[in-house]
C-alpha cells in the first residue's frame, strides 16, 4: 500500500464546468504526479510536482493546472471542461527508489 | 517514435503456460526497467523493477534486460486465470517514466 487517496473517484461532469481531482499522501515523499490513461496512448504524462509550490508540466498539460501547497496534496484543476479530457486520471509519488506507485484512480466523464 | 514501444496484444493462452511479454525502448539513458500489473478500473501495480541487464526473478515472473538490444521482457511461467490483466512495461531517467502501452493478457482456464 503506497498511502495514495484519490478523490473523487467517479465523476460526471458538464462541459464548461471546472473540476478539481485531489491526490493525498500519507508520506513526505517530494514527488508527486498526475496522468491520464486512454486507449491506444496508454499512460501520459500531466503535470508532476517535485516540491511544495514546484510543479512543472508534462507532454499533456493543455486545459490543465496543479497546484501544491502542502506536501500531501496535489490538486488537478480542469479549468473548462471538454469532452476530450473524458478519462481516468493516475495520480502517483515517487518513493525515491526510482519507481513510482500508482492511486486507484478518478475516472471522469464529460458531458 | 515513442521513447518506449510494447505490443498490445491481446495476448490469450492457456492455463500453466508460458507467457513472454516485451518492450522495445530508444532512450539509452533509461536507468531503471519496471513492469506493472493493472486489472481492469484499478491503478496499475508494481509487479518487478531491475536496473542491470540480465535477469531477476521472483517467484512465477522473471525480468529480463538486455540494454545492448534496448530490449526488455517478463516471463510468466505456469500462467494462472489470476494473471489475466494488462501489463506495463516502463522505465526512467532520474525522476521522468516513461510507459509502454501495455499488453492485454488472458489466461483461459
């Protein structure tokens, strides 16, 4: 067990509307990520954070935003939500053993 | 070209067989090699990771490297319905992974 929440881990949205996905650790470990996962892309890439207020973007980030302002939570912001960013979305932390451990997942649906 | 290829099947075999999984990589300063398990609507798994070429082995799964060939493989032996999932192939350089696609497995009882 990784001590990784994710919540919400279901929701159904409507276009235009922001949503935020919450990722919670219950250890100081300093790097957290967000992915999401598609058929025929597999996992890519969002925004990671590699410190309290230190996020940086990854190959996906368009219509996205993080934030951290502690270092047990990392916040993904859509800020309109589309159609396209109907996914599962992987929140993850890096133990420091050059591995990362995955949450159970948001699975989100834009209407 | 994607940074890291895998086959994504679907890869279907009978109970207690051998299962070869593999991925096929660019990037020669990928450090560490990682396989993940992921059952379907659960975040992926942690199966195995290993850092040198060769072998690792861990019960019924053997991770193999082979960085000559940029060439990475598991071996399931004695394949259970319980190892019916997809699987993952991934690797990194310092704090970046980089993912396969993942295989779908089915193993038929």
């Amino acid at each position: 067990d990784a001590g990784i929440t994710q919540s919400p881990r279901h929701k159904v949205t409507e276009t235009g509307t922001p949503v935020t996905l919450r990722c919670h650790q219950t250890e100081n470990h300093r790097y957290m990520y967000w992915y999401r996962q598609d058929p025929g892309h597999g996992l890519r890439l969002i925004h990671y954070s590699y410190g309290v207020k230190d996020t940086d973007k990854g190959e996906v980030s368009d219509g996205y935003s993080v934030s951290r302002s502690k270092t047990e939570d990392f916040l993904l912001t859509l800020e309109s939500a589309t159609s396209s960013q109907t996914s599962v979305y992987f929140c993850a932390i890096n133990q420091g053993s050059n591995t990362i451990y995955f949450g159970e997942g948001s699975w989100l649906t834009v209407v | 070209q994607k940074e890291v290829e895998q086959d994504p099947g679907p890869l279907s075999v009978p109970e207690g067989a051998i299962v070869s999984l593999n991925c096929t990589y660019s990037n020669s300063a990928f450090q560490y090699f990682m396989w993940y398990r992921q059952y379907s609507r659960k975040g992926p798994e942690l199966l195995m990771y290993t850092y040198s070429s060769g072998n690792k082995e861990d019960g019924r799964f053997t991770a193999q490297v082979d960085k000559s060939s940029k060439y990475i493989s598991l071996f399931i032996r004695d394949s259970q319905p319980s190892d019916s999932a997809t699987y993952l192939c991934a690797m990194n350089t310092g704090n970046q992974f980089y993912f396969g696609t993942g295989t779908s497995l089915t193993v038929i009882p």
